[in-house]
C-alpha cells in the first residue's frame, strides 16, 4: 500500500523516516517540533540539529532519529500563514516534495507526516490537506514502474485537525445518509423484538388478521411471516417517501401501493430456489481471470493498476499467479476502482469474488456514490473513508 491516513500521535508511529515541522533554526520550537524532541532526546536531537545549521522554509534536511522508533527524522520548514498572498501555498508543496524525496534518497520504505504548518503556523487545515495529497499523488506518479513505492502515513492527532472541503465532498454525507438503511431498519421496525411482543403489538394483529391461534402456524411459518410484514411496511414506507405529493401512493391504504409492496416481497420473500444445475451453468470466469481480462480490454498496465488500487506488488503477484484467487472485499474493491469500473460492471466484478455492495455498510455506499459521481481516485475516496470512520481502500 502506498497512502493511508492514522490519528495518531505522530511521536508513536513506526516508520522509517519521521517529518518534522522544523524551526528555521536550530532550536526546539512549539507544537509537534516540541513532541518530537522530546520523544528522541532533546539534548541529542538539538545537537544534531545543530550541524546542520539553519533551514530555509520549504526544503529539508535530515538527522537520527534517536530514541523515536524510526531511522530518520526530517526536518521541514513550513510557512507561517499570511493570508495566501505570500507564497505559502508554494512554500508549503516544496515541504512535501523535497521531504519525499529526501526520503527516497534515503532509501526509506516508510514516511510518517503530520499536517505541516497547520499548528502555530496558522495554515488553514483543509487546504493544507488537499496540498498534502496532490504531492502524495505527484510523487507516486513521478516512480518508475520497477521503483518500489514507500508507504507514506498521514498522522491525524485529533479529528479537529482533519478537515475536508471541496465540491467532490459535499454530497458523500447526504448520500450515505439517505441509502443507510440498517439504523432505520431497526428502529422503526424492530427486527429483533421478541415474538410475544411482536404478537401484541398493533401491527402484528393486522398481519394476523382473523388468525387468533397463532400457535396454529410452525416458528419457521412465523418467522417467514414477520419478515414479510416488515419488510413490506419498510418498503412501503420507501414508496410513500418518494412519489409526488398528491400522488394515490401517499394514501397507505390505496390499492397501487398495496400492490407494488406485495410484489416486492414476492420477490424478495418467494424467490424460486435454482437448482444446482441452473447454479453451475452460470459458473464463468475467476475473479482473478475477470480481473486480468479487464486489465487487457481496457488497455492498462499491470502497474497503474495495482498502483492505483493501492497495494504493493507483491500482492498483485501473488493475485497474478493463481486463477482460483480469493480476494478480500476491500481487495476486489480496489481493484474495482483501479480498473475503473462503473456500478454495473463493479457489482459484477465483486459478484465474483462473492461480494456485493449493502445499503447496511457506510464503507460500501461511500465507494458507490464516489463510482456513481465518476469519481476513482483512492486518495480522495479514502479521505472521505477516513472522516467516516471507515476502513481506507488498500490498508
């Protein structure tokens, strides 16, 4: 993998190289500067810095990491906000640049960075975000295809110091919020409530209707029953929501409503059973032979796509040397995105692998509305999986 982002103490990371947002001079100054010298040794640290001399904002220097659990520290110099007029955005680019590839000389496999500048300097932390990325991006771009790529951690002390703006993010919130069925679900029709409760309970005596001996139906009838109940109420419920106002669907009672709530349990609650036969005779291709199809129709390398997906080539390797692979979900969503596919070809892509997207899981309706927006980029779509508090696409 190649970009995630933790909350974390930036002190406590383990990673090769540790970036520190450096004073320009040789001393110990506030925020993570402070945390970080006092992590490593201060006495020694200071010492080391001490030979390099002054650094000049926007470049980077490097010395031991002492008692951090790294190799390196390297010592960037942010710039302290002015307003955007004073060449900070720049300033500001070149401190992750000449970070990163201080680290590549380095030959570090690892790269630890908080977000620079945003603490006593002032920078404003969503723009300083989309900065941080656009070099991340920029650099893996700039490796050649046999260069292994470091994996580069975004440290997040708290969640006040990550922030997300832009158009690209504004709709993710409504979106998940209107598919996300599960809380609802619960709540307004009670799954899990018990079956005497069930039975006194006012809806229950409509579905019973003129049955009164319900220990005249076995458990498994009950059952099926309930879960025909409820998930007829939440479908209707769904129908009334959306039609037009005035629309005969408004009216619970009407028979068009009626009709198309009874449909959709049919359909969900009778399906015929296949038979083995019918199963089999739709057995096509492996996920992994789907996989390499897709890589040649479309017309990429092998490269940008496991780069893409975020994960390292060893796994695509291994992914390459086995027809009968098994993805995890998160994997075959990558993979998804990194080939990208839209909602169609991406339900079919997970299908299989044995996966499909649920309107339960906050992870899977952020991946489809960033699909359905066009949008493929891990980078972004794992900004917005990190503020939800999801797992990121590759780690």
């Amino acid at each position: 993998m190649a970009f995630s982002i933790i909350r974390n103490d930036i002190t406590k990371v383990h990673a090769d190289a540790i970036v520190n947002t450096a004073n320009p001079k040789p001393v110990c100054g506030g925020g993570t500067d402070t945390a970080i010298y006092k992590a490593a040794g201060a006495e020694e640290l200071l010492a080391a810095r001490r030979q390099i001399g002054e650094i000049a904002p926007g470049h980077a220097e490097y010395t031991p990491a002492f008692a951090l659990d790294a190799k390196y520290i390297i010592h960037t110099v942010g710039p302290i906000w002015e307003g955007g007029e004073a060449g900070e955005f720049e300033t500001l680019a070149n401190c992750y640049r000449n970070s990163l590839a201080l680290a590549k000389s380095l030959g570090c496999t690892s790269i630890a960075f908080p977000l620079i500048s945003t603490g006593v300097y002032g920078f404003p932390k969503d723009q300083a975000l989309s900065i941080a990325v656009e070099q991340f991006r920029a650099f893996e771009d700039s490796l050649g295809e046999n260069e292994e790529e470091p994996e580069i951690l975004l440290v997040v002390f708290d969640r006040e110091s990550f922030v997300l703006s832009g158009t690209v993010y504004e709709g993710v919130d409504a979106f998940v919020d209107g598919n996300y069925v599960e809380e609802k679900l619960d709540e307004e029709y009670a799954f899990e409530a018990a079956d005497e409760e069930f039975e006194e309970d006012e809806r229950s005596r409509r579905f019973y209707g003129n049955r009164r001996d319900a220990a005249d139906l076995s458990s498994a009838a009950i059952a099926d029953e309930k879960r025909r109940f409820f998930l007829g109420s939440a479908f209707h419920k769904s129908v009334q929501e959306a039609a037009p106002a005035g629309s005969s669907l408004k009216k619970p009672k009407e028979k068009a409503a009626a009709r198309v709530m009874e449909d959709a349990c049919e359909a969900v609650c009778e399906a015929a059973p296949r038979s083995l036969d019918d199963i089999m005779s739709q057995v096509g291709e492996t996920w992994q032979q789907s996989l390499f199809r897709l890589i040649d129709e479309k017309g990429y390398s092998d490269t940008e796509v496991y780069k893409r997906a975020n994960v390292d080539r060893k796994l695509f390797s291994k992914i390459r040397s086995s027809e009968s692979y098994q993805p995890k979900k998160m994997t075959a969503v990558a993979f998804a995105l990194a080939l990208r596919l839209n909602l169609d070809e991406t339900k079919d892509f997970l299908g299989r692998a044995g996966y499909a997207f649920s309107p339960g899981s906050r992870f899977d309706l952020i991946v489809e509305y960033f699909i359905q927006n066009g949008i493929y980029d891990t980078y972004t779509i794992n900004l917005a999986l990190f503020d939800h508090d999801q797992p990121l696409i590759g780690a």
